[in-house]
C-alpha cells in the first residue's frame, strides 16, 4: 500500500512539473521526425544514466543532441524517469522552440554556444561531485592522469558565473578552447562528442581523473606524481586511434 501510495505521489510530481513547464505556450506545431524520435530515445537513455551512475541527483544536469539544425535537449524540472516520447523537447540553433511544449533545459545558452563553436553532435552537463569539488579548489586540473590527452589536454576551470546565462557560456567557451570538456567553478562539468556515448564517456573519464586527484592529494605529508604537457600530448596522439576501427 506505502509503494503504491509512492508510485501516485511520484506520477503527480511528475505530472505538476510537466504542467508548469507547459505553461509558457501550445505545443509547436510539426512531429518529430524518424530520426529526431530515434534521437530523443538515446538521449532520454544518456539522462538517466548521469543519474543511475551518480553524476547527477535529480534534474540537475543536461543533455542535448544535434539532429541536423535541430537540437533535442532535456526540459527543465522533469525528471529523467518520468520522460516519454511524447515528451520530445527541441530548438534550433536560435534557440527558437520547434518541437514540444515542455521549457528547455535552463542550460540552453550552454549547450547552443558549443554547437555554435564547434562540430558537437552531442553535450552532457552535470554536476558531478568529485568534479565540482575540484572546481572550487584550483584553476586546472592537475594532470595525474594520461586520459587528459583524451580530452584535448589540461582540463581547465571556467570562471564561476550564474546558471543560465549567457556570461557562463562565454566562460565555458574560453575554457573548451582546443578541449572537448572542462569544469565549470562551483558548479559541475560539461563535455561534448560527435555522439552521445562519446560525450558520456569524457564526462565519467573526467569525474573519474578529479577522484583520482582529490584521492591521491589526501594522502598526509605526500603529493601525487604530475605528469607533464608534453607527456599527456603524447599520450592523446596514441589515444587517437585507440580502439576497433571500421
């Protein structure tokens, strides 16, 4: 009776947060197409797995995928479990709602500006602690670890600025020159990739080096071994063709 009780409580918070963000306008007037449908399903997949995988708590973060001129992002105070098809949420590079009545992600400057920026077929945002830990501590990442390479190089620290706005992504976009993922002071860590899966990955690699620092800064009277630029440029030279190919 207390699960079942629970399960109504969740579809009517869940179904409140759908109502106020329906409360700016009607849905936009054409469907998904195939692709954007196809799309939205992997993107829905990534935004759980920040959660399940403790890299968000909630609706904290934000994913977005490019589809064409076509930008499918998580809507604002929605969490992940409770979204659907229907639910399907799109922009074009303006920013101009084309798909949906649910409000975009309040991260949207962010996402847009790496679109605008770069060839990002996909960014991840999230507030993930170890990462945001470091944030608050230094201006960069130390580099403990080769997997830097992996991400362009010494993973740098974007001024603190208000959420949302378009001042954070100016600093974000500083911060990404020449790098695929960077840290946001105080606030979390965004990535991008040609696919979802590789925006996911530089994420967890990224939360992955930040633990791995504050883990081995922790030990009394010792500081962890550093490795040189030249060193992790070395090792993302390799790391380009890491994998399977074809």
């Amino acid at each position: 009776m207390a699960e079942e009780r629970r399960d109504q409580r969740g579809d009517r918070e869940a179904r409140d947060a759908r109502e106020s963000a329906q409360e700016v306008g009607e849905p936009w007037g054409r469907s998904a197409r195939p692709e954007e449908t196809e799309a939205w399903e992997a993107l829905v997949a990534t935004a759980r797995r920040t959660v399940s995988d403790g890299l968000v708590v909630g609706t904290s973060g934000n994913v977005s995928v490019r589809v064409g001129d076509t930008v499918l992002v998580t809507p604002s105070g929605v969490p992940y479990d409770r979204l659907t098809p229907d639910d399907v949420t799109g922009v074009d590079l303006d920013g101009g709602q084309v798909l949906g009545s649910l409000v975009p992600t309040s991260e949207l400057p962010m996402h847009l500006a790496v679109y605008r920026a770069t060839d990002a077929g996909a960014v991840v945002h999230t507030h993930a602690v170890h990462a945001t830990a470091v944030s608050t501590l230094v201006p960069e990442l130390p580099l403990i670890h080769y997997m830097a390479g992996g991400l362009g190089g010494p993973v740098r620290v974007a001024p603190y600025a208000t959420y949302g706005t378009q001042e954070l992504a100016e600093n974000m976009l500083r911060a990404l020159t020449g790098r695929t993922a960077c840290l946001l002071q105080n606030h979390g860590t965004i990535s991008y990739g040609t696919t979802l899966d590789q925006a996911y990955d530089r994420t967890a690699q990224l939360e992955w080096m930040c633990r791995l620092w504050l883990t081995a800064s922790s030990v009394p009277g010792l500081a962890p071994t550093l490795l040189s630029e030249e060193q992790v440029a070395e090792a993302g030279e390799r790391l380009r063709g890491y994998g399977q190919r074809g």
